[in-house]
C-alpha cells in the first residue's frame, strides 16, 4: 500500500483513539448547573427514575451513560480493529471492505451527530468519517485475474 493510504489509515486510528479518549472524560466530570433552572433539570435527570417496563427503572443519567459508553466503545473498537489490520499488513480487497464498512457506519454516526450533538463531537466524529472515506478511496483497488 501506499505512503498517502498509510497515512490516512494511520490518521483515521488516531481519531478514532482520540476520539474515545476525548469521550471517556465525561465519565469522570461532572456536569453542574449555571442556574436554578439548570441545577433542577441536572437533579431530575439524576433522581427520577423512568418505569421502563418490566421492572426496570432508570433515569435519564442513567439512560446517558449508556449511550455515552457505546458511543466511546464504538471509536476505541474502530481504532484498535484497524491498528490490528495494520499491523498484521493484511491485502487490499480487506482494507477496502473494512474501510467501506467503517465510511458507511462513521458516515451514519457523523450524520445524527450533526442533528443532535455539539462541536466536539461534530469535530471528532467529521474527522473519523473524512480520514475513513479518504483511506478506502486511497486503497488500491482489487485487481482482477
């Protein structure tokens, strides 16, 4: 493979790293009220708990994390999956599907990001999906017999 796909493959692991690390430290903060308004809201979100059928209960903090986690365990998986196929030097047939996969499923992502996040996340998540799609359109294509 090339010097530009390397690079760009090596880019998108590094976004994809960062991005999970960036992610994981609203695990350890957290979030305060500016205003009376502000602290209510943080207090109902963290106290009531939501009947979610079934005999599960849980409140809208609760219901974050596990969103928030998903969302750092997706990046970290996507890096680490690609620093493995990195290092094993495995064919371009494999990069351009893994590569094909990882556009569609960071593109989807970038997408809701856009509509419903803030720019951190907006920033992290464009740079995964453009390092991504530069990286598969960079692979060599498969060549025929």
């Amino acid at each position: 493979m090339g010097k530009r796909f390397s690079f760009l493959t090596w880019s998108t692991i590094i976004f994809q790293l960062l991005t999970a690390i960036f992610h994981s430290i609203s695990f350890i903060l957290t979030p305060e009220g500016g205003d009376d308004t502000e602290r209510q809201m943080l207090n109902l979100m963290s106290t009531y708990k939501m009947n979610m059928r079934n005999g599960i209960f849980r409140t809208f903090s609760e219901i974050i994390v596990s969103l928030s986690a998903s969302f750092t365990l997706l990046c970290l998986f996507g890096g680490l999956l690609n620093w493995f196929l990195k290092k094993k030097n495995i064919g371009p047939g494999i990069w351009k599907g893994v590569l094909l996969i990882e556009s569609i499923i960071f593109g989807a992502l970038f997408l809701v990001v856009l509509r419903f996040a803030f720019l951190p996340p907006m920033l992290c998540t464009g740079l995964i999906f453009i390092s991504c799609f530069a990286s598969w359109l960079s692979a060599k294509p498969i060549r025929s017999l």
